[in-house]
C-alpha cells in the first residue's frame, strides 16, 4: 500500500486481482504464441519496478521492512515465480527474495510491527483497517509461494492464523476483515475487502498439505463463503469477478442464473479491439469523469482474461466463452509495448504518465497481462 496521495485507486489481487490464478492449469481452445510477448522483457521492468519500491523513502516501515504495495508488491509475488521458471533462471532475483524476506519478518514478528497507516495520522478507524488489510494480504502472498514449494511452512500458518484472528464475526463484515478504505477503488475503496476475501479463499483452499480441512480452519471459511453469497448483488461488476474464479474450487459461490448475467455483462463490455477497460469495470469508483472508453488496458483485460480461463465454458451456458477469450488473449499478445510493459490508466484522476504514481498502475496492469498469458495454452 502507497501513500494516501500516491495510492491508485485500480487489482485483488495488489493487490488483489490475479492472485489465486497465477497456478492455474491452461485453458484448451485459446491460443496466444510465446513469439508474440516478451518474457524478458516484462521480467526485467517488474524486477526493476520492485526494486525502486523497496527503495524509496515512504516505502520504508519499521523493523527494516518494507510496505506491502497493492499495486507493485502483490501483483510481482504473483507473476514472478511462473517467469522464472519460463526464463530459465536457476535462481530467484534479489528483488524478489528481499521482498518475501520483508513479508516473513513482518509475519513472525507480527505483534511488535506497526501498521502501516495510523488513526493518529490517517484518520480515525486506519489503524484497525491497517492492520487487517495486511494480515489478509500476507497471508496470500505467502500461501502463493507454498503451493509452488508445494507444502505449508510454518511462517505461512502463522500468517492464516493472524488473518482468522482479525476476521469479523458479526454485523455487515462478518466472514469478511474492516479494509483498508481512502475511497480509491477498487483496492483501497468501499468494497475492496470483498476482492480479499474472496481471494483469501482460494488460497486457504489450495494451501498445501490440506489446509482447508482442518477442523479449525472450516469455520473460517465457511464464515467467508457465506459472506461472498450475501454481499454478491451489491457488488459492482469487477468484484464480481472474483466469485466468478473462485466458484470452481469452492461450489455454491455463484448461481447458474448469476453467473449467466455475469458472462453476459463482460460479453457486453468487451470493446471492439478485444480488451476491456477498468473505468466501465467500477463506475461507482470511477471519478476521473472522461468520456466512455473505446479502447482496452492491460488491467482490466488481463483480470477478466484470467476469470475467463479459470471458469472455462460449460455445456449447458447460454453464452459461450471461448470467443471473448480468444479476442482477449489476442489484445494481450498485441499490446505488450518495448518496453516489456502493458498500461492502464487510474480510475480515481488524470496522472502525469511519467509519474511514479502512474507507473503504479503499469505495474499492475504488466503482472496481470503476464499472469493471463502465462494461464493460456
């Protein structure tokens, strides 16, 4: 998480979007050719982007950590280790390594570390939301790296037990954490915490060693199960699509008739280039008042690109996938830019593009392109 004036309002991923679906298996029918993107290319911003976060001055936090960025942070640890393994390189890049070694020591040493924001300085109710939003958010991170290390360590249970103690039990939230909110969609605004919870789930469920079956684990995500089913209407289109992935590995979550709707939304919004654009994902969010987009962006098409390869097509849908897949992995494969990069642009204000807070959203908006070519057969 950046600071308030510098955080973008755009993935669950940081931080959220993406996160539960960098292990998925490759979706049959859609074709994107490994000539058409560069690997390299894209590794080498995304390292490079991940060191200039661990150096810079307002990402400093106590103990020598470093803050965990929605946009940056979360969005590398997701694509990171799947590009290693495509480029060949026999061991994790530095930035990679310290950024895991931050998230450990804030984890093992959770009850010393202070929160990132503070109702002292950031208003009241921050420090509370502070603290949830990150133990929801380690929690995925570090259970992402186990099912690639394919066993639970004992730093990864610690994080899922610092998160199961900050869950709500009662009122509007329960089954879900009090979010980090500044009113910047969709990861820090009025309903960011529904991306997390939805996305906390899927790793508890795939969490190695059967996580998910332990009897003190069941009510937790149980409690998150019921919520995500509660809230679904409420929530704008983007949100939704986390329900959408995560339906297949926990049953119930979403309706044939919800789910019908849901297709039927993104066939609408897909734009005739074949991408998608985060702005007409949250208009509740949206603020910068511009006209309706006419052309895709790397986030918003790589998120629902990823839905679309986790959901597959089913017999009996009404509305079939395969095409609006197809026409997204073509935008993806098309739109990598020389520099390794894909953008979008902030739904919250117009930003200078060569702005640091600008290139927040590139960061993004390059791990999800990535994690959805990657996905892709």
């Amino acid at each position: 998480m950046a600071s308030r004036t510098l955080v973008i309002g755009l993935l669950l991923v940081g931080c959220l979007a993406g996160v539960a679906l960098w292990r998925t298996a490759p979706v049959h029918g859609a074709t994107a050719s490994p000539a058409t993107w560069d690997r390299a290319a894209a590794a080498h911003y995304l390292d490079q982007r991940e060191l200039w976060w661990q150096q810079w001055p307002r990402a400093q936090k106590d103990h020598g950590t470093v803050c965990i960025s929605c946009h940056t942070n979360v969005p590398y640890a997701m694509v990171r280790p799947g590009l290693q393994r495509e480029l060949a390189e026999s061991i994790a890049p530095a930035a990679e390594k310290t950024m895991l070694g931050s998230v450990e020591k804030r984890v093992t040493q959770w009850p010393e570390m202070e929160t990132f924001y503070t109702d002292a300085k950031s208003g009241p109710g921050k420090t509370v939301e502070s603290r949830a939003t990150e133990a929801v958010l380690n929690a995925i991170i570090l259970a992402g790296q186990d099912s690639h290390l394919q066993r639970l360590r004992p730093v990864t249970r610690t994080a899922f037990e610092e998160a199961w103690a900050l869950q709500e039990s009662t009122g509007a939230l329960a089954g879900s954490w009090k979010w980090q909110n500044f009113h910047l969609g969709p990861w820090e605004g009025e309903e960011s915490g529904y991306q997390g919870t939805a996305l906390l789930l899927v790793e508890a469920v795939n969490a190695p060693g059967g996580y998910a079956k332990e009897p003190a684990v069941r009510p937790h995500l149980a409690a998150m199960a019921a919520y995500l089913r509660r809230e679904y209407a409420a929530q704008p289109l983007l949100n939704q699509l986390y329900v959408l992935w995560a339906s297949r590995r926990q049953p119930g979550l979403l309706t044939a008739e919800d789910r019908e709707k849901l297709l039927a939304a993104l066939q609408a919004a897909q734009l005739p280039d074949g991408g998608w654009a985060t702005s007409a994902l949250d208009q509740r969010e949206r603020k910068d008042h511009s006209p309706a987009p006419t052309a895709g962006d790397g986030y918003a098409t790589g998120v629902i690109v990823l839905a679309l390869e986790e959901t597959g097509t089913r017999k009996h849908d009404p509305i079939s996938n395969d095409d609006m897949l197809r026409r997204g992995l073509a935008w993806l494969a098309g739109n990598q830019q020389p520099d390794g990069t894909w953008t979008a642009a902030s739904i919250n204000k117009q930003r200078d593009p060569h702005s640091d807070a600008a290139l927040f959203m590139t960061d993004a908006a390059t791990a999800y392109a990535v994690l959805a070519l990657q996905t892709a057969r």
